[in-house]
C-alpha cells in the first residue's frame, strides 16, 4: 500500500536525515540484521514431531527422538551418536536471498577432543560452516545422559546466501564411542530468511530491494528498468551519479544544489550518497522538487 497524497500538496518531498549502517539489530534478543524475518521458533517436542524437516542419519520419526535436558527439548542427543548426522532441512520458504540459523547445540555426556561439524547445502553443493574441538567431559553439571557432564552453547550461522525454498543444514558428530558416552543434539531452533521484495516474481531476488529481482516480476508488477514497479506507475527520473542531484531540485536545509556546486556528499558501498558528511544536523532536511501533482509516490 502507498500513501495517498493530496493535489493540493506543496510541490516538494520532505525526507527525514537516513544515517547508514551495517551493524546487526536486535530482534527478539537476539542480533540478527534487520532485513532478516523469523521463519519459525520450535523448542517443544511437538515442532520437532510435526515437521518433516527434521530427520536423524535421514530418518524422520513419528515421536521425539531425543531428550529433556535442563529443561531444554535436545532433538538427538543420545540417538545422535558415532558419526551421526540430524538433518534440519526447513522447506517450503518464502521467496528470499539469505537465510540465518540460530540454536543451541548440545554436547551430551564425554566430549574428550571430538569434534561437531555443521555443514550447509546450497543448491547441489555441501560446504563446511563450523567444525570445532569440544573439551566438555570437565563441566560441571549433568543435564542429561548418564554420569558424565554435558554443555549447551548458543549458536548461530553468518548470512547464507541462498534463494531456493529448501534450506539444509547437517549436524554432524564425529565422536568415537557409543552414543550412551558420546552424542550431540539440537534445541530451541529460529530459522530467519531475509524476503524479497514483494514485487519480485516466485524465481526469487539475489539481494534486497525489487531491482534484484530475478525473472520477472510478481502479478500486479512490471519492469521500469531493473525494478519491478505496480503497473500502474511511471518513471519520472533515476538519479544515481553526483551529476544527478545538482540540477537545482535537491537541497540540505535552506541550501539547494546547482550543477556549479560541490557535490555535498560521498562514495558508500559502491553508492554515491547525497548528503554524507553534511546532513548531521536534525535541522537540515533533506528535500527533493517534484515537478508535477500525482496521487501515489513510491521511491
């Protein structure tokens, strides 16, 4: 939905200050960046039953395969022994370019030097993301298991770049005795994927924003461009270089911009950004001239 916007308003677009960032944010406790939704969260023994995506050594159960340790659900655990792999393959996705895995993994019982390896599929290709030693047969508490010490860690991937609508991931525990001495498991499982752009069309998008769209676009949508745009929408003006925005139509504060300017701005990431450097102040707005009345705007 766009804002509907009176004939009668002044012929000038008011923009707030945008500062730039590419730190992470915090979603629900957790930093997870913000273009990033959260797909689903299972912790109870239910999720781990009802969801086909969830398999041991490539064998889905019909009850839980796991156990309760400190109060945590552990999908595996001792049934996840010597060389054991827990597959979580979340299927069925939304259209995306990115996903993002965040659990606690669970070392059960004597990890004396063993290793847990977590490996991630994209498209036909399997590649390493986490292998690691574990030294945990010294912990000081039992949560579950026998005798022996078990620990949990939080963990969670980097940025994945991926936009099928399967996404797996291989726990894999490569341990040397039997699973009652040695096994991993998984809990508390978020999934996040970052979402197209609504106008891209059901091939996906390679990154944010409707000008990665890959293919077409959705119904309703149509290509101005690289962008895919409502139908019902033209293209008044693409201004990308510093050129762009020294034609008398864009201003910081009470200042408006003439081609025998300065550029008031910079390089970001490959982007050249008006306003960097001199738009700090809360009082100088940016403002951009529009030449004629319209009743919907979409930038």
């Amino acid at each position: 939905m766009f804002p509907k916007l009176s004939s009668k308003i002044p012929q000038f677009l008011l923009f707030s200050v945008l500062f730039l960032s590419v730190a992470a944010y915090v979603k629900d406790d957790k930093w997870i960046p913000e273009e990033f939704v959260e797909q689903f969260h299972h912790d109870e023994q239910s999720d781990f039953i009802q969801n086909q995506f969830y398999r041991i050594g490539g064998t889905r159960y019909s009850y839980f395969r796991g156990k309760t340790c400190n109060n945590h659900n552990v999908f595996g655990a001792q049934y996840a022994g010597r060389n054991a792999k827990i597959d979580v393959s979340p299927d069925n996705l939304n259209s995306h370019y990115a996903v993002i895995l965040q659990l606690l993994l669970w070392h059960v019982d004597s990890w004396d030097n063993e290793t847990l390896e977590i490996r991630f599929k994209n498209g036909s290709s399997w590649t390493s993301i986490h292998s690691a030693v574990s030294n945990f047969y010294n912990h000081p508490q039992n949560h579950c298991g026998t005798s022996w010490k078990d620990r949990s860690s939080p963990y969670i991937t980097s940025v994945l770049s991926h936009n099928t609508d399967t996404a797996s991931f291989e726990f894999i525990s490569h341990t040397d005795q039997y699973p009652g001495n040695e096994s991993a498991g998984v809990s508390d499982v978020r999934f996040y994927i970052a979402p197209c752009h609504v106008g891209c069309g059901n091939q996906g998008c390679q990154k944010s924003g409707n000008k990665h769209c890959i293919g077409g676009c959705a119904q309703g949508y149509k290509k101005i461009g690289p962008s895919c745009v409502p139908n019902d929408f033209v293209l008044h003006k693409s201004v990308q270089n510093s050129s762009d925005f020294l034609n008398g139509q864009w201003a910081i504060g009470n200042k408006t911009y003439q081609a025998q300017d300065s550029f008031p701005g910079g390089d970001c990431f490959g982007s050249t950004t008006f306003g960097q450097g001199s738009a700090t102040s809360l009082q100088k707005a940016i403002t951009a001239t529009l030449p004629t009345t319209h009743p919907h705007l979409k930038i």
